[in-house]
C-alpha cells in the first residue's frame, strides 16, 4: 500500500511538472504569435510611406490638365486677337493700295521722260537756228542748217521705233489714211488713189500712231 501511494504521489508531480512546462509552452507560443500578430501593424507604417510619393505623383499629374485649362484662352481673347490681325491687315493693305496707286501715278506722269529728255537737243538746234537767221543774209546757209535740224529730227524718231506711213500715188486704205476730201484725179491711173497728203501719219512699231490725212482722186 505505502508503495502504491508513492507510486501516485510521483505520477502527480511528474504530471504537474508536465503540466507546467506545457502551460509555460502556451504562453511562449502565444507571446510569439502576439508579436508575430503585431509585426504587420509595423510593416504597414512603409507601405503607407511608399504610397505617399505615387500619391503625391498622382496628384501633380492630375494638377497638370487643371493648369493647361487654365492657360487656354477664352473667346473673347480669341475673338480679340482675330480682331486685331484683321485690324493690322486691314492697314498693310492700304499702304501697299496708296504706294502701288502712287508708283502708278509716277509711271504715268514720268512714262515720257526718256524721250523728251532725247528731244531738247533738237530744241537746242531750233533755238540757235532761229537766232542765225535774225542776222543771217546767206539763205543757203540757212536752208542747209534745217536741213541739218530736220535730218536730226528723222534719226529721232526712228531710234524711238517712229516712222512715216506712206501714202502718196498709193491705193487709200481705210487702216492707215483718213480721207479729207475727193478730187478729180489728174490722171486715170490715179483714181481711187491719194493724190495729195495733207497731214502726215505715222507708225510707232507696228501701231498706227496718227492717221494720214490725205486728198482721194476720183
């Protein structure tokens, strides 16, 4: 008897040491799995920090339309500009209608200046011819100095493309003679012809520049 009481007596306390050392077990695995259980919440604190910068990110891109809508401008900027292009057009083109209406008026009043500027030696002729024969007795002399003039006068004309449309014994043709008047023609062969020119015409190139006035034979 006294053998089987020590017999239960070691069989409680190796089941008590046994029982302690698994509750001392609990509690070490329950101490791990609380602060395994409170690693996340310290884990979270980077994973908030590295979503700041995308956020920030996020942000700035979502910012960038707001300041592009801001800077567009509005109608009435836009109407304001095309108002004002139209305005300075509108002026460009009425200084270029004054300068080429100017340029034109110039051509226009200028256009002779060539020739008459190749005339005034012919003038300068005339004016010394006409003081010789204020004191000329020889008519010779004079006859021979417009002859000079007259001749002067002819390379003229021609440098310039003019030159006489001939008319006289010839058949009249309405494109180049102006009829005056009709006679009897002196001779037969001469009828329907000009008998006499009473104004000379002339060409300029090709261009009829003056009619010739002429007398017809009939």
């Amino acid at each position: 008897m006294a053998t089987r009481k020590k017999d239960n007596e070691e069989k409680n306390q190796s089941g008590t040491v046994t029982k302690g050392a698994d509750s001392k077990q609990d509690n070490k695995e329950k101490t791990d799995v609380k602060a395994e259980g409170e690693k996340p919440s310290e884990s979270e604190e980077p994973e908030e920090m590295s979503d700041a910068p995308a956020k920030e990110k996020k942000d700035r891109i979502s910012e960038e339309p707001d300041k592009e809508r801001k800077t567009e401008p509005t109608a009435e900027e836009k109407l304001s500009e095309i108002q004002d292009k139209y305005i300075r057009l509108s002026a460009e083109f009425d200084n270029y209608r004054k300068r080429t209406l100017k340029e034109k008026m110039d051509l226009i009043k200028y256009a002779g200046e060539s020739i008459l500027i190749n005339l005034l030696p012919v003038m300068d002729d005339f004016d010394r011819a006409m003081k010789v024969m204020e004191s000329a007795t020889d008519c010779k002399s004079m006859k021979e100095g417009i002859d000079l003039i007259y001749n002067k006068f002819q390379d003229f004309f021609k440098q310039n493309g003019i030159r006489e449309i001939e008319a006289t014994n010839l058949d009249f043709d309405i494109d180049l003679h102006e009829a005056v008047t009709k006679i009897p023609a002196p001779e037969k062969k001469l009828k329907g012809k000009v008998v006499d020119v009473i104004q000379k015409g002339y060409f300029l190139n090709e261009k009829v520049m003056r009619y010739s006035k002429v007398v017809i034979g009939e």
